[in-house]
C-alpha cells in the first residue's frame, strides 16, 4: 500500500513532536561547577558547548576542594545558595504541603549536572549509626550529593532517612511527569579531568551509531539475602535474549576470574566483590566505546576519583562511557533497581532517566556518573551510523527481529552467516544461546566450531571457559579440568591463561601445608 507524500510527512512530523515533547529541553536543565576549581569551569563549558545548553544555565558556586563535605557545608556552600537563585531567577514556585512542608509546584529546571570539582559525598552528622540495619536507616542522614539535589525543590525535607522517588518504576519520560518538586541529577566526573571529559564524547559518539556488542552478566549467589539482586541480574538476561544482545553469564559464586578474556564488552552488570577484580584488572582490557558498566556494592562510589579501588573509578578507566553507585551504604532494597535502568535504556530513555526510575529513593546514597544526557540505544532498532566493528552485532540483532519465534531457523541463519563470513563470534553467540536454552550438548557443538575458527588466544581460553563451566554444571569435573589443564599448556604466557589458573584452584584447590608440630 502506497502512502500520499503529505500523510507520511505529517507521520513524520507528529514523531518529530513526539520525541521532542518527550526529551529533556536544554533550556531546563542547570549545569553546577566549583568557581574555585578552573577545570571545573572548563569542563562545564564543554559540555554546555557539546550538547548547544544556553551557557546561562550554568551555576557556579565556590566549594571546597573535597570529595565529602559535612551537612553544614552542604547546606551553607550548595542548597542554600541553590534556594536563593532559584527564587530569584524565578525558576520555581513555591508552596506548602497538608503537612506543612515548602515545596516546588512549579519548577522550569527539570536536570541538575554536576561535573568534577563538585563534593559528591554528604557525611553523617552528629547523630551516630548504631542498631540494626533498620535502626540505622532510620536515623541516616549521610547521602551523596547528586541525591540530594534530587530533593532540593523539597526545601524543609528532613534529612534523617531517604525520601521516597515518585519517579521510580515510571515507565513515562520525565518531562511527561507532574513532579515539580523533583529533578533529575547526574554527574561528569571520574578520575581525572581527562576521562571526565571523555564521557560526554564518547556518549555523543556512540549515538550516532547506537550502542552494539557483548552484555557480561555476573550472578553473586550468595543467599537469600541477595536474591533480589539476582534477580534484577536474570530479567537483564531474558531481556537482552529478547532483543539479540548476545550475552554470557557467569552463574559461579566467585566473580568473573582474574583476566578473564571477555570481548566487544558493551554492558557489564555484576556483583558482590568489594573492590575491582576479575577481567578489569587486566592492565590490557578496555570496554568498548560507549559501554554501560555496573557492580553492585555498598561504597562503590565512595571515592570516584580512585581509579584503583572500589568500582566507579576503576570502570571509568576502563572505559565506561556510564555507571551508577553509592557514597555509602545504602542498602541492597535502596540502591539502583539494575533491571529497571536497563530495561528504560532498551526504550531509548536517557542515562539520568533510567537510573532515576531504578532508584527508589532520594537523599540518599546513589548517583549516576557519565552523560546525563546519553541514550546509547536510539538505534536498537538497526538505524544509525554503521560501523564495521559493529556489523556482526547489528546482523545478530537483526535476525533476532526476524526469527527470535522460529528458534531452528534462527539458527540455521546464523549458522550459514558464520560459515561463509568465518566470524567465529557468531557461532559462540549461538553457543551462549543454547546454555540459555538449557541444551548443552548443542551448546558444546557450537563452542567447538568457534574455537576452530578463533585466530586468537584470547578467544581461545575463553572458549575453553564456556565449556569448563559447562562441564561444572553437569557434575564433569574431571573433563572440566583437563580441558582447563590442555589449554593453558598451550597458552601459559598469555595474561588470559590466569583466569585458566585461577578456575583450576578452585575445581583442584592445592592441599593445606602440614601442621607444624606442637611446642612442647
């Protein structure tokens, strides 16, 4: 059926209305800076130049050269001064509540950004943490800044304790949503000015193309305490299945292994090790442009300028174009909701709104660091800039679109792409597939084509480490750790083969040393 021109270009116009009504309008949004710190300023410019925000919207204070401040300075060096301009430029109306409390009820700023030289850690004040955990939440009030500026237009809120998101689990747009006294908040910073910058290109870059590549899942199985966020860990499987994000998954209790060799990592959600291991501490291992990575744990954030301890810092240096994570503890039932965020950044919503909607609180201990702006996928859809790293990954969406209904002929198609392109990556997303489908023998076969066509150590070991683990899940011990031995023969000198290592100590740990006799 053949359209009029004036129909599909009214279709178009209505979409372009659409998505403009939806989006976060520049004149909207603030960018906060330190005044003392020049490159903070310069950084603030930057992004204000990037992404065409009036420079007017730009909100310098000066502030102390600290990573955490103390509620005094909080509320003498930012909020108050914030309060202040945002009565007098008319920014906000406000009003009272039943209950007596000052809120915003109308508010024309709807994005707060901070960048590097703004304190993002709140500390406790006077009133010690003691009790059991519910005791303690209670009587909390150290949050990371980014979270509390998130409540300002809740002026006369009480800082013990979190407030609740209203946003959270929306499925709208944020400027959809009636919560004047709400706002959004997102942070550019990291290690260094250098890779705080790198954020914003790297967000505006990989929209052009949309986000493509690997999604490394990693489950704690710790109890039933963690079950939830395993949770969140396993929706993010079924999800990525569901649009062909090709995805491994690591089911074990430990972490990924010391260097294990992933590839094309373009999201990595994981948890529960205190500080950076695994593949990230590979001095060689870069995340891909663009790329998404998450690991849960309380402080993760508590020091984003590190780039060697806890977990933001050092997934920034890696490459994270975003990631979220707590100042302090905040709770597994109050941290950021992982399938949420990914599931709102599937829908094409921003990094600041899918990590609002996750997070159940306010005041509290998150933040979210990279672009607030970035939505790495726009082009989930197969749009975009193609590029030739991205071709196999974009090919495996696509024929997902077409025959995710019609399994065998899926693979049957991704089979042939694989054989006449000699991409052994596509008979490994088929291998990973079949795990997902609980059938291994099929999962072993494919595993077994790719590492006959991988040129590449790397790629070899990391075969080897599929099928290890799937010799673990059938009780084959023995056949996991004679592959895992006749590999790392062949490949001792690679910094891979330590993850070969590490998983032979755990399946064949060394006996303990012999007591030493007794002193008489």
């Amino acid at each position: 059926m053949r359209f009029p021109a004036y129909l599909l270009l009214i279709l178009f116009w209505c979409q372009s209305l659409a998505t403009a009504q939806s989006a976060i309008q520049k004149e909207s949004i603030i960018i906060l800076y330190n005044s003392d710190d020049a490159q903070s300023k310069e950084l603030a410019e930057y992004y204000a130049n990037k992404r065409e925000i009036p420079l007017t919207q730009l909100v310098g204070l000066p502030l102390p050269k600290k990573r955490h401040i103390t509620r005094d300075e909080y509320n003498t060096l930012i909020k108050e001064p914030l309060v202040k301009l945002f009565d007098q430029k008319s920014w906000w109306q406000t009003g009272k509540t039943k209950d007596g409390l000052t809120i915003a009820v109308r508010n024309k700023i709807r994005l707060i950004v901070s960048v590097r030289g703004v304190p993002f850690g709140v500390k406790q004040n006077s009133v010690p943490l003691e009790g059991d955990n519910q005791a303690k939440l209670k009587i909390s009030n150290r949050a990371s800044v980014d979270s509390e500026l998130a409540a300002l237009g809740i002026i006369d809120a009480p800082i013990n304790g979190p407030l609740v998101n209203k946003y959270y689990k929306s499925t709208e747009r944020f400027a959809n949503t009636r919560l004047p006294f709400t706002m959004l908040t997102g942070r550019i910073d990291g290690p260094t000015f250098e890779i705080a910058k790198q954020l914003i290109d790297d967000a505006i870059d990989t929209e052009k193309t949309g986000l493509w590549g690997m999604c490394y899942l990693d489950f704690a199985h710790k109890g039933a305490s963690y079950k939830v966020g395993d949770d969140w860990i396993e929706n993010i499987e079924k999800e990525n299945w569901k649009h062909g994000i090709p995805t491994t998954v690591d089911h074990n209790k430990q972490t990924y292994l010391t260097n294990y060799p992933m590839r094309d990592v373009a999201l990595y959600y994981g948890w529960y090790i205190s500080s950076v291991n695994g593949t990230f501490l590979d001095p060689n291992f870069r995340l891909k442009k663009g790329s998404i990575a998450i690991h849960i744990h309380s402080y993760s954030a508590s020091d984003i300028h590190n780039a060697g301890h806890h977990w933001v810092g050092p997934l920034l240096k890696k490459g994270a174009a975003a990631t979220v994570g707590n100042v302090y503890e905040p709770y597994l039932s109050l941290t950021h909701n992982l399938d949420i965020l990914h599931d709102r950044l599937l829908k094409g919503f921003t990094l600041v709104e899918a990590a609002a909607a996750a997070m159940p609180a306010l005041s509290w201990q998150g933040l979210v660091v990279g672009d607030p702006l970035y939505r790495p996928y726009l082009h989930l859809d197969g749009s975009g800039e193609v590029r030739d790293e991205d071709k196999v990954y974009r090919a495996i969406n696509l024929a997902w679109s077409k025959w995710a209904n019609d399994p065998d002929k899926l693979i049957t198609k991704l089979r042939s792409a694989a054989a006449k392109t000699k991409d052994a990556r596509l008979y490994e997303v088929c291998g990973l597939w079949y795990i997902y489908m609980d059938n291994m023998q099929a999962a072993a076969a494919f595993f077994n084509s790719a590492e006959k066509s991988y040129l590449s150590p790397r790629d070899e070991i990391r075969i080897t480490l599929h099928l290890a683990d799937m010799y673990r899940k059938i009780g084959k011990k023995a056949d996991a750790l004679k592959l895992l031995r006749e590999t790392l023969e062949s490949n001792k000198d690679e910094p891979a083969a330590e993850s070969l290592r590490s998983l032979i100590t755990i399946l064949d740990p060394p006996p303990p040393p012999p007591a030493e006799p007794r002193k008489k």
